[in-house]
C-alpha cells in the first residue's frame, strides 16, 4: 500500500515508470463555432469529462494552431438558463450573466507552436455551451460568419442490450448548413461515424458498464456539442466477484505501527466519527517469509494492553484476557459498527521480498495464510485477506522475477482455499505506461480471482527528484507541464480497464499526506527546488492534518490542490479535490475509493467526510 516497518510509518518511496497518453473518459471534445470573426492562429476545444447528475466538470483546451507564439489567450462562451460554471481552476473564471470569460493565469499564457493548455470547472446542469470565442475570434480556428456548428443531437436511448452488444438510437441534430454524420462516443472516444440515427455496438463486454454520448458534424465538418449521455450494461458475467453497482466501497488503510509515535488506535476511528462513514478496513501489514504469511508486529497486533480511556468500548484490558491489541479493538469496533468489514493485508513496500517465495509454492502459501487469518483467536475479527505485492514480476524495494502469471497464480490459490465467502484483493501499481509495471503481470486474468483492486494512484511525483519540478503527486489527469507524460490517476485506470479488469473491480487511491520540496520560489507548479521539504516523521512527505494549518492550499492543477508557502511546496488533496475525484470514479463506474491512512487525517475526519459524501 504504501512503504512501511513495523516500528514507524515510511510510504512508497516513487512509481518509477512512464505512463501513457490520457484517454478522457466521458465524453468527447467539441469544437464550438461562432459567428465572430475567424481566428486561425488558436483553437479552443470543450470537454465535458464527467457528469455525475447534480453536476458536471467542463474543461476547455486551448491549442496553438499557427506558426509564432501565442502570448496570451481569453476563452468566452454562453450557457443557456439553467447551467452554470462554478469553481475553476488553471484560469481566473468570470461570468455576466450567462457570458463566461476566462483568462490565462500567469504561468500558462504563452503557447509555442503547437503546444496546448487545458482548464477547468465545476458545473451544474444540463446544457452545453454556444457561441465560442477565443480572443475574440472563432474557436474551431475558421469558421466565417454565418458558418455555426450542429446542435446536440438527443440523448441516445439504448435497446436491445445483450451479452456483447447494445443498439443506440437518438434525435437529428440540426444545423444552417446540413448535418453530414454523427460520431457516437463509448466512454468519451469515438468508436463509430454513421450517417443515420441508430447505431449497434457488438465490441462489448460480459457485464459491463458504458456510458454513450453522440455528436454531428456538418458539411463543412464542424463538430457539434455532445448530446446527453446514456449508461448502458451488458448482460451476462463478467468475471466473478466485486462490489456490485451501488454499493461503493470506503476502504482506508490502519497501520499496526501508528500505535507508537503516532499514538493512533482503533479507538480514534470512532471518536473522529470515521468508523459511521467507511465499509472497510485493511489492516497493515502481516509480513511474507519464506513463502508463508506470518505476524507483522505481534505486540501491537494481539498484546498490547489497553485501558479504559484507550479502549473503543471503555473497557480496560486485563492480563490474562486471551487477545488484546489491535485485534481486540478491531473486534470491539465491529461490534459497535457491524457494517465495517476488516481485510488483513500482508506485504507493502519493505515486505514485498517475500512473495517470490510465495509465487514457487502459491497453494502452500495460501494455505499458510488461512491458517494465520483464520486462527480461532482472531478468527471472527477478519473478513478476509489483501496482498500488497510491490511489484510482481517488476522491481520496486527488490526485484521480482516470477513472470506475467505469478500474480493471478496466488491470486486462484488465495480464492480457492478462502472461498466465495471471503473477500480477496490486491493492491497494484498506478504504472500505465507502454512496457511499465501494468504490462509486466496479467492483472486481468488476476482480476478474476479478486473482489478489487485497490489502484495506489499516488506518489507519481514527489521530492525523491530533490531538484523538482514540483509537481502534484497525485494529478487525477494530465496537465500542461506535467515532468513525466501520463503519471496521471485516470491513464492507470484506462490501462487496466483496456487489460479487461471490469471498473466496478477497480478502487481510487487517495493519500492523507502531501509530498513537499524546499527551497521552491515559484508558485505554481514546475518550480525548482532544493530539497525535500521537512517531515514530522520523514523528509519530503506530511500528513494532511499538518498541512492543512501549516501550509493551506493555494491552487490546484489536474484535480490536487498544491501550497507555496515561504519556500517550501506542498500538494495533497482536500475535502474540495477529494470531492471532485470522487465524482470522477462515479462517472467511471469504479467500485468506490481506499485511502492511505487514517491517521493521516484530522481529529474530527474531514478527508473519511468528503469520501464518503462524493460516493453517495
């Protein structure tokens, strides 16, 4: 999950891969004519990303289309009655009325040939937007006078639905000068142009969710903007177990070694009103040695004493009660909240040595770990088991050889000896590049094995490059600037989904920490630096309890926010991000979010709040 000892908290010191090109998820890009004056020198390109029914994220591209430097840019447009931009980011946002305006900031006005810049905002309701502009001439880069884009076409209604295929329907749209075509949209790409109004996808998968959206273009080829989207599922399997549409997992991490100096028990779950909001927790970490699963910390796991004030129940601990520790608390808070299911998980940056022993016997390892989760003394505390194996056949502390099939072989191991009953899942590298740790395993034939992923979208950047540039380290999506293309949340999602891991089986990360440099004099991200930044516990990373009071946010790039404050740099993710990311794995049809870690946030839980309110 994250780097961990059993004596204290370290986290996953980097995801060293690149990733590749962002797939946008929701809907596609839509050039947006005008009546004004012709600008061929820019263009300015609307993307409604996700919509998630009480509101929307718009975001606007804007690209250099000419051949000298664009030194400043200002996008405006309509909405019609009804739909509004809200908080933005990347650009300073003003409204009259129905018009917006936005403007570059400072660090993202001046555009070579050819480059590109995206903002964005939050919205709400149903429209989309009309009469583009962009400095004061057309959008699209050439429309004239009187050339307008199509309108929306209808939502498309689906029918015949089956195990493979699904057929879509929908309205004409209309335009001054004829409508040509319409492409129609699967998860915001085009999979398909057809000049009539229906159209039937037979590329599907058993069980799957999509979300389908259409687009004309007219006989000059502009494109229009998208209708309405419609979700649409396959009938059929699709591949075992996980959490079923609607009931969205809020797993967060509890770490065996909080209990020393971070003084964090169990007990602080109830008294930060956490246990009410969450489903599930891992417990971190059991250790893995010499191919069999074994206790990580036995006194603060089933020995250490508690009293009365400590305990979740009030009730002190005696010596000779048979199980104290962690795991006497974890049952006391079931008890308390039934609802919560708690999974162990063995491994984690500094025990993930131990499963390459484990992938040369799979079935002895799992019976190894059914013995230790099932023992009669702790039996009934744990729902079932979590590997966090960093990185099967890929290098992270050591490096793996067990090839492409050593996950999904502990994988069908861990189900077989478990059971139906049990839940077994994984957590996996965010590495969506071509050749990085996402093409190293089979994670699809693995899935099937598992009830989820948990995906460790985090620590893409942080202050291990001393010299920056700053960067957030944990970008929900791709931004201009960003040092290393693709280490974005929404590629490693892309990249599994392409790899046939069904969405409902893929949980978000979230870390409580921010990762910092010092020595930075620019604001916005990019900057250069000096160092890592100083750490309660290490150099260059922070809980966000800290950060919030000793260093507020100050702006936001690719879904995090980001601080400058003297000269050290900052970027995590608040109540407000948090929010946001939450609202994106819905529209995908992810199975829900896990955090690392409690302790990470403040006394009364905002961060466990925000999850738990953005997946209702």
């Amino acid at each position: 999950m994250s780097t961990a000892t059993p004596t204290r908290q370290r986290y996953r010191t980097r995801i060293a891969a690149t990733l590749t090109a962002l797939a946008l998820p929701l809907a596609a890009m839509v050039g947006l004519a005008s009546p004004a004056q012709a600008a061929p020198a820019a263009t300015a390109t609307y993307t409604k990303k996700s919509d998630w029914g009480t509101g929307f994220e718009g975001s606007w591209t804007v690209k250099n289309t000419g051949t000298t430097t664009l030194s400043s840019w200002t996008v405006e447009w309509d909405f019609p009655t009804g739909t509004k931009a809200g908080s933005a980011w990347d650009a300073t946002l003003t409204s009259a009325g129905n018009h917006y305006t936005a403007k570059n900031l400072s660090w993202n006005g001046t555009l070579a040939p050819g480059a590109a810049v995206t903002f964005g905002f939050n919205g709400t309701g149903p429209g989309n937007p009309s009469g583009c502009k962009l400095n004061g001439g057309s959008c699209d880069g050439g429309s004239q006078p009187g050339d307008t884009a199509p309108t929306a076409p209808g939502t498309p209604v689906a029918s015949d639905i089956k195990d493979t295929s699904a057929k879509l329907t929908w309205t004409a749209a209309t335009d001054d000068k004829g409508v040509k075509n319409y492409d129609v949209l699967r998860d915001g790409k085009a999979v398909a142009t057809v000049t009539g109004l229906t159209y039937t996808d037979n590329a599907l998968a058993k069980g799957t969710s999509y979300s389908y959206a259409v687009q004309a273009r007219d006989t000059a080829d502009q494109t229009g903007p998208a209708s309405g989207s419609v979700t649409v599922k396959t009938t059929g399997d699709d591949g075992g177990p996980g959490p079923q549409p609607g009931d969205q997992v809020k797993l967060g991490y509890f770490t065996n070694w909080g209990v020393y100096g971070r003084n964090y028990h169990v007990k602080n779950l109830v008294t930060s009103g956490s246990a009410a909001k969450i489903t599930h927790i891992n417990y971190a970490f059991g250790n893995v040695q010499g191919g069999k699963c074994t206790i990580g910390d036995a006194f603060a796991d089933y020995d250490k004493a508690y009293t009365a004030d400590q305990s979740v129940d009030g009730v002190a601990d005696t010596w000779d009660q048979p199980l104290r520790g962690n795991f006497n608390q974890l049952r006391k808070l079931k008890a308390k909240y039934p609802h919560i299911k708690v999974i162990w998980s063995f491994g984690g940056w500094t025990w993930s040595g131990g499963f390459g022993d484990a992938a040369k016997n799979p079935a002895a390892f799992a019976d190894s770990c059914y013995k230790l989760v099932e023992d009669p003394r702790w039996a009934d505390v744990f729902d079932g088991i979590d590997i966090d194996w960093e990185y099967p056949n890929a290098c992270g502390l050591t490096c793996d050889t067990s090839g492409p099939a050593a996950l999904g072989n502990l994988a069908s191991a861990l189900r077989t000896k478990f059971g139906a009953s049990n839940l077994v899942t994984a957590a996996i590298s965010a590495d969506g590049s071509d050749g990085g740790k996402l093409d190293l395993a089979d994670y699809g034939t693995a899935a099937k094995s598992f009830d989820w992923y948990n995906v460790m979208t985090y620590d893409f950047f942080g202050a291990w490059d001393a010299k920056g540039p700053t960067a957030p380290h944990s970008p929900l999506t791709s931004y201009t600037g960003i040092p290393k293309a693709g280490y974005t949340s929404a590629e490693a999602i892309a990249k599994l989904k392409a790899k046939g891991v069904p969405a409902k089986k893929l949980l978000l990360g979230i870390g409580f920490y921010g990762r910092g440099w010092t020595g930075v004099t620019q604001k916005e991200p990019g900057g250069t630096a000096t160092g890592p930044a100083a750490g309660t516990y290490e150099q260059g990373i922070e809980d966000y309890k800290v950060l919030k009071a000793s260093c507020p946010s100050n702006g936001t790039v690719a879904g995090t926010a980001y601080a400058h404050c003297g000269t050290n740099w900052w970027s995590y993710d608040t109540p407000a991000t948090i929010t946001s990311k939450m609202a994106w794995s819905k529209a995908q049809g992810l199975g829900g979010a896990f955090f690392w870690e409690f302790s990470g946030d403040t006394a009364n839980g905002e961060l466990v709040s925000a999850i738990d309110s953005g997946l209702k």
